[in-house]
C-alpha cells in the first residue's frame, strides 16, 4: 500500500524536476520517488557507517544495518574515507598472542 505525500517546492526547483523527468524519460513523481529513495539509502549508508567508523559495528554488520551488499557499504566508505578505528598497541599484541595460540594448537594436534 502506498501513501501519498506532498510537499512545497519554489517555481524554479520544479523547472528543474521537470527538465530533468524530460531528459530521464519519466514522470516528475516518479523522478522524486527515486530521488527520496537514493536519498533515504544515502542517509541509512551514512548512518551504518558512522557506527563503522567509532567501531561499534564490522563492515559487514554495517552492510546489513543499511540494508546493502558489502561491496556498496565498502564502496561508500572509500568514497567517504570512513575508516575503521586502529587498535591500541595493546590490542594489537593481545591479537599476536592470540594468534600464535590458535598455531600452536593447530601444530600439537
């Protein structure tokens, strides 16, 4: 079921709408449906991927909290330079010892 919305736009801002639903070969509501749509994905990206950014979620996690593929949030983030936060040093050597446990496992079986 849809609902209908409207809104009020300036003469000079549904010129445009109209040029471009000519050049796109669609209708003008169609052209702000798909404008609204790309809009609310590029805010629910934007969301997702701030949690990246402050480590609160991976990549993938960010992926699907916006509803996307890995590749479009990866995409996103690169465009963005929205990276993950780097670990502490201390971290980092937790990890190491971590590692050579699970290798040191796997060699004693």
């Amino acid at each position: 079921m849809s609902n209908v919305i409207s809104t009020r736009m300036k003469e000079k801002e549904i010129k445009i709408l109209n040029e471009i639903s000519k050049k796109e070969h669609i209708d003008r509501s169609s052209l702000i449906r798909k404008f609204l749509i790309q809009q609310i994905q590029e805010y629910k990206m934007k969301e997702s991927a701030e949690k990246y950014r402050k480590g609160l979620v991976s990549m993938a996690e960010a992926a699907s909290l916006a509803n996307v593929s890995i590749y479009a949030m990866m995409e996103f983030c690169q465009r963005e330079q929205i990276t993950a936060p780097q670990p502490s040093e201390d971290e980092i050597k937790q990890e190491i010892k971590h590692a050579q446990q699970i290798f040191k496992n796997l060699n004693n079986d």
